[in-house]
C-alpha cells in the first residue's frame, strides 16, 4: 500500500515563490516536504536519519493539488524588521520602522480546497512508518514560514491514481509520452539528498543549491506506466552561467572558451589560497592509474531546435560525483560567492571579458535561453545525441567505430549503450555544429583522432550530464537528451 503525507493548509493559499521570486511556485516542489521534515529531525539521531534516507531512496512520488487554484492577483507584502546591528538603534533598524523603504513581496497561490498531499509508492516498515510519523506531526509550516499547516504522514489504502475526482489534479513523473507543453521541472529528493543537505547546513550553503530537478505532468497528459530509476551520472552537480542576451560566440572556439573557463576556476582557487596542485580533479592531469573523475568544463551550445544555429549560449562546470568534499565546497565557493561569484570569463580572440549570469535549475527570467538552463543537459533520457562533436578517444581498430564510441562511453562512466548510431558527416541535432580540425587541438602537437556526431541509446535512462570522447574535460562530446515530449531549445 502506498505512503502518502498530507499537507493540511491551515489558510487557503500556498505561499512559496519560484527561485526568481516572478511568482508562486505551482505545483508544490516535493523536495520541499522532504526538506520540512529534515527540518524538525535530530541530525544526531541514527534512527530518525534512517528513516529519512529510506524516503530519498523511493521513485519519484505523486503530487495531489486542487484542481482550481490561482495565483493571487495581489502578492503578500510584509515590512520585515532589519537585522543590521547599531550602537544607537533608530528608527531604520526598529521593527515596523521602514525609514522611506519597501515591503517584501512573496507570490502565493489561492487554493480552493487548502491540502495537499506527496504519496509514494512503496510501503515502508513499520519502524520507519513510526519515525516518518512523529517527524510529520512535528512540521509547523510549508512553504513560507507563514504558512502554518498541519502535517500528517500514514499508509493509505487507496492510491491516488486510482481516484477520479474534478476537483483534485494529481501530477506524476513524466514520461516519454506527455507533451512537452505540459511537462514542468519540479525538485524532489534523491539519493544521497539528506547528506548534502546537512552538509549544505553545516557550510552556509544554500538547501536549494542541493536539489535536482525531475520532469512531471498531469496525470491527464501522460500514460500511467512506472517511471524507471534512471542510471547515476559521473556527475552530481552542473553550475551553469548565461552570456548576456543577444551575444554569442562561435562553437569553433568552445576549446578555447572552456580552456580560459579552467584557468578562471583555478585563479580564483588560488585567489582564496588553495593549493590547486593537490586538486588533481579541477586541473586535470592525473597519473594512468588514477580513475578519479575529473571536472568537465563545457560550452553550452543553441541546439535541437529548427532555428537552432549552433553557438555558444554559456557557460558550464559539471562537478564529479566522487570529487573530496572540501574541493566541492571550495568550487562552489568561487563559482558562486566569493566577490559576488563568477561574473565574468576572458576568452583568448574574445576582445572584451564575456559577462556572466548564474543560472538556477528552474530558472525562468532566462526562458529565451533555455540552452543554459541545468536541467536541459541533466534530464535522465534513454536516448542522448552530441550537441558537439564527439573526439573519439582512440582509432577504431578495423574500422569498428561503433566499438571504439562504446570504448568511449565507459571510459566516461556510462552504462553501455543498447545501439550506437555514428554519422560519417553531419549531425543528428538541428544546429548542431561540425567544427574545422584546428577547433578539435587544444595543442598544435595533439594527434587528430576521429571526430564524429553519435546518438546512443540506452536500455535504461541516464542523467546527465553526459560528455564523451578524449575532450569531454573541456567540453567537446556534450549530449542532448533526447525523448519525444522534448521542446525546443
């Protein structure tokens, strides 16, 4: 039978903003019930993490919502106190004092029936079904800290995709078959969600810095078959940065952007005084036999669509799931807060520095670039096709090419694919660019080894990022998931 938690909303609004604030976060996100009840948990006490780590380990679960709910037409506006300290407290620092300032604004979402419900599929044991309880009845709001609720957790008998109801809306993880009209990005718990999250705590970081998004879609727009786990990805975080709109650069010159995107990340490392020699996965040069995973610095190119021209768009470091956790820290560090985080990138045959724009996963104010946006390159997909060329990492003995893609996609940590398609000239994506061989060398001495397009398909879903082929570190070899409810770029 299968686990559900019940919001019960003790006012008829959801207050709880998108990550730019433009408005109210619809559907609720269910990493967000996972994150209230790690909230009110004791991170000293085993049992209560066990259960815990049971949840993030399920598939993906349901989200019920009522079907008639609308964004308020007024946001919340509040005067908030400030904290700054003062030797002589006045007027501006009082509570209720605003000194000429503004209110806060939150979007929030009016509700004609005030719950809703997360429902899992799996049973838990009844010692977990205990924890999971008490942890529940302890939760004091969700969403906003003014939106007080009442939190229930229990086994059901009833699942929710077996009730039909007008007044109920329930959305389920995507599948291949919805439309991509319809498909949103909501963040949910993974596996190994709880332990970045406490450590996320314990550094000052951000919770939502931690989350990953999923595809989901009305129960309406898709078919009702199970959605499989996808398989892991080398990689467990993808921070992406825009160009300014309207600029974009030519995709021959993604070598030299990732290359200056390299030495950027590393100055800036060694601006805080970190030994960056000993990061052997930030610069890359490491013995034969070590098979640590390195950082994959990529271009982020406009592909996939039928105006799609090929160039870069942004800017991308996909950080190694097995990287030391002191040099993940110290990575976003720099990408994201030292002096403001990564603002700029100076490119060689650039002739001014390139502005930066930090983008969230479910970032809308960049909806004209979507090519940038985290979740277009990590969605978990079956099938995946090279946005940029792959550079094959060795020659294809006898001509098998094929063999020598598989090669490739072992050595970059991927599952072997079920077919391998391999274009001699052209690529499969819409824009999808072929470069000139002088784009392929990041040294003049380098061997020109093949260069070609692939599309791959796996027997089970794969997250990505995904990136193959001798320059997958720098960003040639970068792949599109590929599904038929995908948009366009």
């Amino acid at each position: 039978m299968p686990f559900r938690i019940a919001v019960d909303l003790l006012d008829a609004s959801y207050q709880a903003s998108t990550l730019d604030r433009s408005q109210a976060e619809w559907p609720p996100h269910p990493s967000r019930i996972f994150c209230a009840l790690v909230s009110v948990a004791d991170p000293d006490d085993p049992v209560q993490d066990a259960a815990l780590e049971w949840l993030e380990q399920q598939p993906l679960p349901s989200v019920r919502v009522p079907a008639k709910s609308l964004e308020a037409e007024s946001p919340r506006t509040a005067w908030v106190a400030t904290n700054a300290p003062a030797a002589k407290p006045g007027h501006a620092v009082l509570p209720g004092r605003t000194s000429g300032g503004k209110p806060k604004v939150w979007p929030q979402r009016t509700l004609a029936h005030p719950l809703v419900e997360f429902e899992w599929s799996t049973e838990p044991s009844l010692g977990v079904l205990a924890v999971l309880e008490v942890l529940a009845k302890s939760v004091p709001y969700f969403g906003r800290a003014s939106g007080h609720a009442l939190v229930h957790a229990g086994i059901v008998d009833q699942p929710l995709t077996d009730i039909d109801d007008d007044e109920w809306e329930i959305w389920q993880p995507a599948n291949e078959s919805a439309p991509a009209r319809a498909v949103r990005s909501l963040r949910a718990p993974y596996p190994g969600y709880l332990r970045r999250l406490r450590v996320a705590y314990e550094h000052g970081e951000s919770a939502w810095q931690q989350d990953r998004p999923f595809p989901y879609a009305p129960r309406a727009a898709r078919e009702p078959d199970a959605v499989e786990e996808p398989a892991a990805s080398p990689f467990t975080d993808l921070v992406s940065f825009a160009f300014p709109a309207q600029f974009s650069l030519d995709p021959g010159l993604t070598l030299s952007v990732t290359s200056a995107l390299r030495q950027t990340v590393m100055d800036r490392l060694e601006q805080m005084g970190h030994d960056v020699e000993t990061m052997v996965a930030v610069h890359g040069h490491k013995d034969a036999d070590d098979d640590r995973r390195l950082c994959a610095y990529l271009g982020l190119p406009f592909v996939g669509h039928k105006h799609a021209d090929g160039r870069l768009r942004g800017v991308a470091v996909a950080l190694p799931g097995d990287l030391e956790p002191a040099h993940r820290r110290a990575l976003l560090a720099v990408l994201l807060r030292l002096d403001g985080g990564l603002s700029e990138l100076a490119v060689r045959d650039v002739a001014k520095p390139i502005r930066l724009a930090y983008v969230r996963a479910g970032d809308t104010e960049l909806d004209s670039l979507k090519s940038v946006r985290p979740e277009r390159w990590t969605r978990p997909s079956r099938r995946w096709t090279t946005a940029l060329p792959m550079v094959l990492d060795l020659f294809p003995r006898r001509r098998d090419i094929e063999g020598a893609v598989a090669t490739g996609c072992r050595l970059a940590g991927l599952p072997d694919p079920v077919d391998i398609e391999v274009l001699p000239t052209g690529a499969f994506l819409p824009g999808a660019p072929e470069l000139a061989q002088r784009a392929l060398r990041r040294k003049s001495n380098e061997r020109p080894l093949p260069v070609r397009h692939v599309r791959l398909t796996f027997d089970t879903p794969v997250a990505g990022p995904v990136v193959l082929g001798s320059k997958k570190n720098f960003g040639l070899g970068l792949c599109l998931p590929i599904d038929p409810w995908e948009a366009g770029a």
